[in-house]
C-alpha cells in the first residue's frame, strides 16, 4: 500500500466563493460534482502549502496524474483515483483535470506574472478547465466552452484581487501583472500595507476593468445552456 499524497488543509465547500455542488444541481450530477471538486481541493492544498518545497510539491501533483492516469496505485490519491472512476463513467475527458495539475504545478514554482497576458494563460489552466469540466458533465455542447472560458477566468481573478495580501503573506506570491503595477506606479509590497495605497487602487481599477470585459464575453452562456 502506498502512502497517500494529499494533505487536506481544512478548507471545505463552504469556504469557497462559488456554489460547488449546488441544489441546482441534478441529484444524480452531484457526486460527481464533488468528486471533481475533491479532487481539485487536495491540488490545491499541495499547491499552496506553506510549509511544502517545491520540488515536494511537484512530486506530489505528479503523483496526482499519475493516479488519474492509470499509472500509479489508488492509495497515493484517494481523490484522484475517485475522480478516474467519476470520469469513466460519465465520459467526461480528463483533459480538464490534467490541465488543472498543470496550473497547480504553475503555482508550486511561479510567484510572479509580467503581464494581464501571462496572467490570462495561467487562468486558462486553473480556471477555465473547471467551468468545461462542468458543462461537459451536464452534456453541453463544446460550444459553450466560449462563453464559459471568460466567466470562469474573471472568477478567478477577483479571487486573487480578494486574497492577494494573504497570498504574498503565507506563499510569496502575487498575480498582479508587473507591467500594471509599475504603470500605476505601486509595488509588490503595497499588498501588505494595512491600508489600500492610491497606487493600488489604480492597479485593481484597471484589472477590474477587465474583469468587466471578460464578463461581456460571458454574457452569452446563460442562454447557450440546455440542462437547467
């Protein structure tokens, strides 16, 4: 048997912004709604864990794929290896999943973006996988990928704008595209001041600018759904 990877950091559904599993949801869907997110929690813990090397990190994720491949023993991912199952039985391509294990191994060694560009590449490994995930579970058309990609990347974003002192805090890390800060004239550090400096201000104005933008090119998906 071998020794699990996953060190769960405490979190649960309820500590995140978004409904996961919803009511909404078929009762049917739901176990595979949470199979994904279960999944996708331990990752993220692996990710950013604060006492964890990089390399460890990356060991781990690896690992991680290669349970949801095939390739390693269940134990090492109890999650993972209920996702497998989860995706064997719905069809569901598990290219969203190892695209989301690319991300997290993004986040186990990159702790700055130069550009909204950079930033934009890195949600459409941690974000926009999550809404196709969701949408093919419920059998919709690939074409609903479109408008669900900028949705997903814009929820993405305000999550790092809500927890960006936290994250330069406990990881070193910051999602805030050098190019915006230096044209705002702020710096990395402005983060942990203990008050919103003018310069940051300018930096969150301008990424949720295009936050706005990202929400336009969402507009569409509500009426592109079938399964409601």
């Amino acid at each position: 048997m071998t020794d699990s990877v996953e060190t769960w950091s405490g979190k649960g559904r309820t500590d995140e912004n978004f409904p996961v599993g919803s009511a909404l949801i078929r009762p049917a869907l739901r176990p595979h709604v949470h199979a994904f997110y279960a999944f996708a929690r331990n990752a993220d813990d692996i990710a950013d864990s604060p006492v964890l090397t990089a390399p460890d990190k990356l060991r781990r994720l690896a690992l991680m794929e290669a349970v949801l491949t095939g390739k390693a023993d269940d134990d090492a991912s109890p999650s993972t290896a209920a996702l497998r199952r989860s995706l064997k039985e719905t069809m569901v391509s598990p290219q969203h999943s190892l695209d989301l294990l690319a991300a997290f191994r993004q986040d186990a060694t990159k702790r700055r973006y130069a550009t909204w560009r950079e930033l934009h590449d890195y949600c459409r490994l941690s974000a926009m996988p999550v809404g196709r995930h969701v949408l093919d579970l419920h059998g919709e058309a690939a074409a609903t990928h479109a408008a669900s990609d900028p949705l997903c990347a814009a929820l993405q974003i305000l999550n790092h704008l809500q927890d960006g002192a936290k994250d330069l805090r406990a990881l070193d890390r910051c999602y805030l595209p050098a190019d915006a800060l230096d044209a705002a004239g702020a710096r990395v550090t402005d983060l942990a001041a203990p008050r919103e400096t003018p310069a940051l201000r300018r930096v969150f104005n301008r990424l949720l600018t295009e936050v706005d933008k990202l929400h336009d090119a969402a507009a569409a998906l509500p009426g592109m759904v079938r399964d409601r």
